[in-house]
C-alpha cells in the first residue's frame, strides 16, 4: 500500500510541473483585441473601431460600435480590413452621418438612430475626409485630419486609442 501512495503522489507532482510549463503557453495562445475611438462631441456620440484576434496568430475580425447617445448604440461587422493594409477612412457629409471606406467596401452611418448600411458602389460625394482608424506599430488607432472651423459643423472631433 505504501507504494501505491508513493506513485500517486509522484503522478500528482508530476502532472503539477506540466502543468506549470503548459501555463504560460496557454497564455501566449490568447488572441488580442484593440479598440480606437472618434468621439464627435461631449453629449456620448462617438464612432469606436474594434479588432478582435480569437487566438494568437489568428485572422482579424473588425466591428464599428455607432453610439448616439442616450438613443442608441449598436455594433456593426466591417469586412473588408484586412491585416495588412487595415484602414478605414471617415469621411462626414453632414453633421451626425458619416461615411466609412474600406479599400472598395463603402459604408454609411448616422448618429441620430444607430444606423448602418453598406453601399456597392463608392458614394458620388461622400463628404470631407475628417480621418481614418488604421494600425501603426501594431496598434489600432483613429488619425484625425485638422478641419477649419467652419466646416466642423458645431462638433468637437476627439480621438484615442486602446489596446
């Protein structure tokens, strides 16, 4: 009986040890997810591109969260960003609508109810481009371009970054 005991114990350590070697692999195998954000103004209207890695290694899964507000907020799928050459252009016709390209995909969006649709052809006047979310040293994030005042249109454009 005794060496019963010895060899269950043994077992035990050594299923212990696996497992603390295997740990650290099992972490390294976690995918990734980063966010970056267009706040329009100070009343929680904003536009935040997230990217999403189920494991490490694995494809890209991109999504747009459209927040106006107290009204709404929804989250939309956005193909067409891939890992390479990941941009998503933001360009703003009106104020509260925008229009999103991403290579050849076009997508529009407004504020007022959350809406979003994906057009097959690029729009004749999709607005003036006020930046675009892309990755830089591995990371997602939102560049804005200056507009003159006058075209702001009363919205303050604010961005940032989360990994």
């Amino acid at each position: 009986m005794g060496g019963l005991m010895f060899s269950r114990t043994d077992l035990q350590n050594k299923l212990k040890r696996i497992t603390l070697v295997l740990f650290p692999l099992l972490l390294s195998a976690c995918g990734n997810s980063q966010q970056a954000f267009l706040n329009i103004n100070d009343r929680g209207q904003s536009l935040t591109l997230v990217r999403d890695q189920a494991y490490w290694r694995g494809p890209w899964q991109a999504a747009l969260i459209v927040a106006g507000l107290p009204q709404c907020q929804r989250r939309y799928v956005v193909d067409g960003l891939g890992a390479d050459k990941f941009r998503l252009d933001v360009y703003r016709p009106e104020p509260g609508v925008f229009i999103l390209n991403a290579g050849k995909r076009w997508y529009v969006t407004e504020l007022q109810q959350c809406g979003f649709q994906s057009y097959q052809d690029p729009p004749p006047e999709p607005g003036e481009m006020i930046g675009s979310f892309q990755v830089k040293n591995n990371t997602l994030q939102y560049s804005s371009k200056a507009l003159p005042k006058a075209e702001a249109g009363g919205e303050s454009v604010t961005s940032s970054a989360v990994q």
